[in-house]
C-alpha cells in the first residue's frame, strides 16, 4: 500500500495523474481490458450493478466518472436520456441531494407504472426526480426540458437511450445548447463501435452506426466540446471511451 506521508496531495494527486496517462497508451491492457468486457457481456455484467435496489445498466467505473464530474461542476441539473430501471436517477438525486442540485430529469419512452411508484418509495430523493414519457428527439419533450431548467447553464446532459447513429446525432445538436461552459455531455455507449457485434443480443446499431459515429460528425461540426482525456486515461473498463465531452465555451 502507498504510504501517504511520503506525498503531499499535489504530489499524490500528480502521480496518479501521471499513472492514468501511461495505463491509457498501455494497448495491451486496454485491449485485455476491452475483451474481458465483451467475454463479460454475455453475462449482462453490466446490468449487475444496484443503486438503492434499483439496477443501474452502466459499469461501476462510468457512475464513478459521473460522480466525480458531478462533484467537480456542481450542475444545479441532471438530463439522463434513457432511465431503464431507474437505479441511475437515484444515484444522481443521492448526489444532487449531497451537493445542493436541483432537479435530476429522465426521459424515456417507456416509464411503467412500477417504476414511479418504486421511486416514490424513495422518500425524498424522489422528490428531486422528474419523469418525462416521451421521445428524447421530440420538440415537445425538449421543450418540457427546456421549461424546468430556465436560464440555468449549469445542467450535466447524459444521451443513454437509443444508440443509433441518427438518434445520438439528433440528441446531441438538440441538448448540446443546454450545457454551459463548465458543465459536460456523456455520450454513451461509444465502446459499440470498438467492440464485436453481439450476436447473442442483437440489436439495430453496431459498427459504423452507434453514439461513437455519431458524436465524431458533432464534433465536427460544434466547436464548444471537448473530449476530457483526463477522465479517459484512468478507466480502463469503460463503456463510454471518449464520450465525456467538457463544454469550453458558452
């Protein structure tokens, strides 16, 4: 174990700095890294994580990313675009909770009665959960959005819905406007373009048509993102290798 008193917290904190950077062009690890993902895909490892009994369909290392992010800008609102089973937005109220947020908004086209109630029973974290049923790329739906946010630029969007490459395309030009200078977009599921086809689950996206297509075109065109390297190098297990996107400017 790293014995503490041999570093100051500049000093520990350049050395994991340091670390990150060399395990991130480490292409073996990152490679072996990768391919246990994929092997551990066939056992929906990433659907085994819980957030208050609520299952959470992201790798532990990504809500951690998220956590950090959170912790660091501090938005006064959450939009998660595709909530599933709903662990998340009670992770992200739990943050919102501890750190003075505001709302946490999640959108979906499919929102169960259950899965209101189950948030309900979550006392007050669930009174800082707004649920919107609809599509992610109706006008209608970004205009409910728009609504709740007001003039606040302080909103962390994360695009986590349908992974096609026209759909991500079009989330990314309609919620990229909400995101001030400061704040991030999370572009999920860009390792569908680095990984094989999952024969076993098929689905209407894959390689040259996922969020990682989509977002190399957004970035093309959109001048005020970039991609934080920083939370990159120290990963590993991702399922969103360059999807988190720091906004420069407003």
């Amino acid at each position: 174990m790293t014995d503490k008193k041999l570093y100051t917290r500049q000093e520990f904190e350049n050395l994991r700095r340091n670390a990150a950077q060399e395990m991130a062009s480490d292409q073996r690890l990152t490679q072996d890294a990768l391919d246990v993902k994929v092997r551990a895909g066939r056992y929906y490892w990433v659907h085994q994580t819980n957030w208050l009994g609520e299952p959470i369909l992201q790798l532990p290392q990504d809500m951690f990313a998220i956590q950090e992010i959170v912790f660091r800008t501090r938005p006064e609102f959450i939009v998660e675009l595709g909530v599933a089973w709903g662990g998340s937005l009670l992770f992200y109220s739990s943050l919102m909770s501890l750190l003075g947020g505001k709302k946490v908004i999640g959108v979906d086209i499919y929102v169960p009665d259950d899965l209101r109630e189950r948030l309900r029973s979550h006392g007050t974290l669930s009174e800082r959960i707004v649920l919107l049923n609809g599509s992610s790329v109706e006008e209608e739906t970004v205009d409910r959005i728009r609504t709740i946010v007001g003039d606040s630029r302080k909103v962390l969007v994360i695009l986590d819905s349908f992974h096609a490459h026209d759909h991500v395309l079009k989330e990314l030009r309609l919620y990229s406007p909400l995101v001030g200078a400061g704040q991030y977009l999370v572009c999920s599921d860009t390792v569908i373009e680095y990984q094989p086809e999952a024969d076993y689950r098929p689905r209407p996206w894959g390689h040259g048509n996922n969020p990682k297509t989509a977002l190399d075109e957004f970035l093309r065109e959109n001048d005020r993102f970039v991609i934080d390297r920083a939370v990159d190098n120290k990963l590993l297990f991702t399922c969103i290798p360059g999807g988190y996107l720091l906004c420069v400017k407003d």
